[in-house]
C-alpha cells in the first residue's frame, strides 16, 4: 500500500493548473487533499486549521507572498513535513529554502513518479523522527529522575517497575539512543546506537561523540534551539568504528536531569535507504527514465549554467515524423520501444562534446558546442533514423524533421531553443526528412501557421466551418453524387483555402473534431436528399489518414448514421494513397467497408502506391485529379492515362476524373474511358439550398 494511502495533504500553489494536477495525481495516489491555499496567509491559516499530515509547498505565491516565510511560520504552530514545488531551482533560492529544513524539493515541470517518490520519502522520514526517544523514554527518565525514595534507599515497586519498563523500551528501539554530557562524552547508549558506532555499548560508554563525526557546534546550536522548547534535526555524514561513513539523521535535544551539569538526549537513525532513493530521485529529476538522454530539467540547468551556456553554438531540434500515428496504432510499448532505438541511433551519431536531451514525446534537442560541419552531422542523423526499425518483431519507418539554430549572442537561451523550433516546423512544411536553419523569414510563416491553429480551433467551436458540395456527374450529365468539401468563412477570416487550414488541422489533431463536424453536415444533406426524393444521389467525404489511425473511427461513423438515421450505402468515403498502403488504415478501411460503405482512391496516380495495391484494396471508384488534363498536348501522357483507365475498369472499378475546367478536358475524360466527371466545367461547389434548387424533379436516377 503507498505511504500517501489516506493521508491528508494540503496543497499551496497559487497556479491554478499546477494546482489542478497536484490534486488530481495526489488523489489517485490515494491521498486525500483537504485544502488548496494561493497565497501566504490562506497557506498559514490552513495549515493551523486542517493541521494537514503533508504540505507541498510553492516558493513564491500570490501577491508577492513567500512559501518560505509561511513554511517559517507553519513549523512554529504545527509539527508537519513539507515539500517545496517551485520552478526556481538556484542556488540562493534552494539556500533560503533549506534553512526551513523541508522534507523534499521538486523542480516544475512536475514528473508523477518523482512527485510519488519525493512524498513518500519525506513521509517515511518523518514516520522515524516520530519514533525519537524525545517522545517515548525522555518522559520516563525525567519522571523517574524525580521520583520518591522510600526512607531505607529503596525505590517503591512501581518506580522499580517503571526503571525496568524503561530500560527494555531504551534497549529495544530501532532507533539509536544516548545521553551525552556536556563534555560530549556518552553516558548511556541503546544496543542500536553501539551496532551503528561501534558493536558493542559496553566499548562506546565513555567515549567522546565528537569522534564519531558529531560536531560541538551541533551541541551549542542544541542549547539555541532549547530555549523555545524545540529539538533540533540535522542530517549529516557519520563514521562508524571502522572509519566507514553513513549518512544519518539524528535530533538532539536538552535533557533537564535536576543537575548542575548539562546533559543532551541524542537520536540517530541509518538513513543510507532514504539516501539512495533521494539519489534515485535526483536521477529522476534530470535524466529521461525511458530513453537514459537528459530531460528538459537537465536542459535547464545546462542553459542556465553561464559558463557551459557560453560554449553552446547551437542548437538541434528533432522530430520524428509520423511516431504519433505508430504509438496510436501499435500502442505505447512499441512506440516507447522506437524512442529507445531512435534515442540510441542518435547518441551513436554525435561526438563527445554534443549533449542529447529528450525534450518531451517524440522530440529531441542536442545541445552542440562545435557547429562545424552541422549539416553534415544533422545528415548523418537523417539517414540513421531512417533506417528500418523492428520493435517487438513489428516492423516500422519513421524519418524526422530537424530545425538548427545558431546562438546570437543578443540571443536567449529561450530564443535559441524558439528559433531552432520554429526551423523544424518549417522542415516539415517542406516536405519532412530534411534539415532546415532557421532565419528571421521562417518566424513570419511559422506566426501566420499559429494565427490559424489559434483561429482554426476557436472556427470549429463557433461553427464558422461548413459544408459546400460539388456535383459528379455522368456521361449524359445527370448529378449522381456531391462531393462534401469543407469551407471556412468567419468574422475574421473570409473563404480561407483548405489547402490552408487542412494540413494544420492534421499537424495539431483538430482534424478529428473537424471531421466529424463534415460527417454531421453529410448526413443531415443526405437526409434532406431523401426527403426531396432524391436518395439516389450519393455523397463522398473526405477522410484522412490521421482519422483512420483511431480505431474509434468506425464507432463514430456508425453512431452518427444511427443517430441520422442514414444508410451507409449513401456515402462514399474518400481516402489518399497513403492510407492504402497503410496497415493500420487497411484495417479501418476495411471495417467500414464490411458496414457498407463505399470507399474511393482519391488522387489517384501520383506515385506513392504500386499498381499491383489496385488488386488488392478495398477501393471500388478511383479518382484522377486535374494533373492527368493539365498535359492533354503531351501523347505518352495521354497513352498513360488511358492505360490506367482500361486497368482500373477491367479490375471492376468506376473511374472518376475531377478538376475538368473545359471542353477539351471533358471530351479527353470521356475519350479515355471515364465513367464519372467533376469540375468547375459542370458546377463550383454550392450550398446545399443551392443544391436542392438546381436539382430537377425529373433529375435521372442513375447511380454507379
């Protein structure tokens, strides 16, 4: 069971996120968090008022407060362990904090595995300091020091009872116990205390302390601290009687034994376990757990270390492309175990000087002290991380998108990790797998590339996107299906293209909701349809490969056609190359397939699937784009085209050619065999209304 099980907590953070986390791993802890105080004085009187069993701490709260004033004024009314949670991790700021003597320190980002060590940590040492002698045998000692003496020098039953009882107790504890005169020598000691010092009290009765590696000053600090009636806690290094060092924590409080000689009560506890796991913890704080590289904590500290900062030339951001929809499709443990062998591939890539962090996912930096010859060795990392992987007998391919800044001296080094950021988002608008260097032209792309995610998102939820829809139609021009396409047109943004906003949409995952919002446009246009009679007409939309990756997918089409109550068989689902070729899509694809709806290759014929995936897909309309009538001049072109038609249509598939602007396009689509057609020659995408209108009662009901 873990140590927080119950355990009430409160927390004093004055960010509201940071505070809405730390509650919520701290209840699935088990832990139970009876307060959330934001300032210094709401952390004081909670405190005082709930008298919480843990305290996570922030340094610097709300209106100016000090966590390190209120945790100051906390240990003067309750006794509790407390945790400081702060991003300000230097060393005047750690100094000030550690004069409060807390129980931990957890530098922001917060970690959940390091957040549970560090509680427990501190909780299991106050569990020992709870076990100090001050509270269980001081009490007897001091009383019985005081007892009545029967007139013949005999002590009366009860005290001689009480005697015994406290030598068991002061012989049993784990914790080891003496009493130390004021000449620092033991003049008692537990069987604990000698198995730590020396083997054996009868050898450390009579010895001075001090040897043992206890300070004086400790003592006169001691003799401070009694004047408030407090004890005083200390962690320190021992030696043992082999010279052998331990850490220990140890309390050391005055003992009042009615005599002229001041003596002190002395508690020490082995806390070489804790030790390790604070060691543990620190290895935690500042190396990533997965992949062995340094974390961004380990970043942080590197960058705001002057002199290791001067010496960095540049910086290298990574990232790999297409891990989202493999850690989707596969699952974490083999996307994990790709991060392990891409981590690997990189280290094995860089030179000694050169520092590898995993800034977080699927991201990496290398910190680069020497930029000669960056591109080459930014090549060399292209062309490792390109190389087949096989994680867990699956075999995978991933390439990466690499941006690299140069230091300015004018520059942070908040600007140096922005700027190198900025250049691999720009690698990946070119076309991924490649290396770009940032310049101040890519800061002006990548802020309009911002501007719409911002308005993209804010355009889903005001319902500013719509549907439009462009008839297909057949040889004798009788609409027979409409193409749902997606329209943006809002307050502030008028008919932005979606060659635009898509492929951000894809990049940010807004392509989910975004989909689903077209998908309720295609089924309430297909129930008006029906309505009007015209049920024969059937619809294609849009779906991309980042959709297929979610095996939700299907359970979201299949609810909202119940929900619409519309047939599968009314819609044609339209999907790229890419996702043909894509195990993962295949599956999808072929479960929506088998609950009846009809799939198209769109934009068929630009190279990314062999002829011989048309055997095999599950695709029964092919669709050529406008590429195919942009070169009506050029005769291998239209031989090419005319081939891939006939193939096509003897594999028992309807060709589509889309984007026919004139005459000459059409009369080539239908000279080549095509049985459907679609451009701005027959119609532009109209409004549904518009739709309806133009459609004849009398329209011919041919389907395909």
């Amino acid at each position: 069971m873990s140590l927080l099980e119950n355990k009430q907590v409160l927390v004093v953070e004055d960010t509201t996120i940071a505070a809405t986390y730390l509650a919520r791993e701290l209840t699935h802890m088990g832990a139970e968090v009876v307060g959330i105080a934001r300032s210094e004085s709401q952390a004081v009187e909670m405190a005082e008022e709930l008298e919480p069993e843990l305290i996570l701490m922030d340094i610097h709260l709300a209106d100016g407060g000090s966590g390190i004033e209120a945790a100051r004024i906390i240990a003067s009314k309750i006794v509790a362990p407390l945790i400081y949670t702060t991003s300000f991790s230097d060393d005047t700021t750690l100094s000030q904090a550690l004069e409060t003597s807390p129980y931990g320190y957890i530098v922001k980002p917060f970690n959940t595995k390091t957040l549970k060590v560090c509680c427990e940590t501190a909780l299991k040492r106050f569990e020992l300091e709870q076990k100090i002698v001050f509270n269980t045998v001081l009490p007897e000692i001091q009383r019985e020091t005081a007892a009545p003496v029967s007139r013949g020098g005999v002590l009366p039953n009860e005290t001689e009872k009480k005697h015994r009882l406290s030598d068991v107790i002061f012989d049993q504890l784990s914790e080891g116990v003496a009493i130390i005169d004021d000449a620092f020598i033991v003049t008692e000691a537990n069987r604990s205390l000698a198995t730590l010092l020396t083997g054996a009290v009868s050898t450390l009765k009579g010895q001075d302390i001090t040897r043992y590696g206890f300070n004086p000053e400790l003592f006169s600090r001691c003799d401070e601290l009694a004047q408030s009636d407090r004890v005083y806690r200390h962690k320190l290094s021992l030696r043992n009687g082999t010279e052998a060092m331990f850490p220990a924590f140890i309390t050391l409080s005055c003992l009042d034994a009615g005599t002229d000689r001041q003596q002190y009560i002395l508690t020490v506890s082995d806390i070489s376990d804790l030790s390790r796991a604070e060691r543990k913890l620190e290895e935690l704080a500042f190396r990533d757990p997965l992949t062995g590289t340094g974390n961004r904590n380990y970043m942080k500290l590197l960058l705001d270390e002057v002199k290791f900062s001067r010496c960095i030339q540049s910086l290298i951001f990574i990232d790999l492309d297409g891990f989202k929809q493999i850690n989707d499709r596969y699952g974490h443990d083999i996307g994990d175990a790709l991060l392990v062998t891409c981590a690997q591939r990189l280290q094995s890539e860089l030179r000694n000087t050169d520092t590898l962090i995993r800034h977080g996912g699927d991201e990496f930096v290398v910190l680069v002290q020497d930029n000669a010859d960056i591109l080459a060795l930014t090549q060399k990392m292209l062309v490792s991380l390109a190389k087949p992987y096989h994680c867990h007998s699956v075999p995978l391919f991933v390439t990466a998108s690499i941006g690299v800044a140069d230091f300015d001296m004018q520059d942070s080094t908040e600007d140096l990790l922005k700027h190198a950021d900025i250049a691999m988002y720009e690698a990946k608008k070119q076309g991924k797998n490649q290396t770009v260097v940032y310049s101040s032209d890519h800061e002006t792309a990548i802020e309009y590339r911002l501007l719409v995610e911002e308005s993209l998102l804010a355009a889903i939820k005001n319902q500013d996107l719509y549907a439009s829809f462009q008839p297909i139609v057949d040889g004798e021009g009788n609409v027979v299906a409409l193409e749902a396409l997606c329209r943006w047109r809002g307050k502030d943004v008028k008919d932005m293209q979606p060659d635009t906003f898509i492929p951000v949409a894809e990049e940010t995952g807004l392509i989910n909701p975004l989909g689903l919002k077209m998908l309720r446009e295609v089924c309430i246009a297909s129930g008006m349809l029906e309505a009007q009679d015209l049920s024969h007409i059937r619809i294609h939309i849009n779906v991309s490969l980042l959709q297929l990756s979610s095996t939700a997918l299907v359970d979201q089409f299949v609810t909202y056609f119940a929900d619409f109550n519309v047939s599968p068989s009314s819609v044609v689902i339209e999907i790229s190359e890419r996702a043909i070729v894509d195990a993962g899509a295949k599956r999808i694809i072929r479960a929506l397939e088998d609950y009846g709806f009809t799939v198209a290759l769109d934009d068929f014929g630009h190279g990314l699937v062999a002829l011989s995936e048309l055997t095999d897909n599950r695709a029964s309309v092919i669709k050529f784009d406008g590429t195919w009538l942009a070169r009506l001049e050029d005769e291998p072109m239209r031989l090419l085209a005319a081939s891939l038609v006939d193939l096509n249509k003897r594999l028992g598939k309807s060709v589509i050619f889309e984007g026919i602007e004139s005459p000459a396009q059409a009369a080539f689509a239908r000279e080549v065999g095509a049985d459907l057609f679609q451009g701005f020659l027959y119609a532009r995408p109209k409004s549904l209304t518009e739709i309806l209108r133009m459609l004849a009662p009398e329209e011919a009901r041919v389907a395909y």
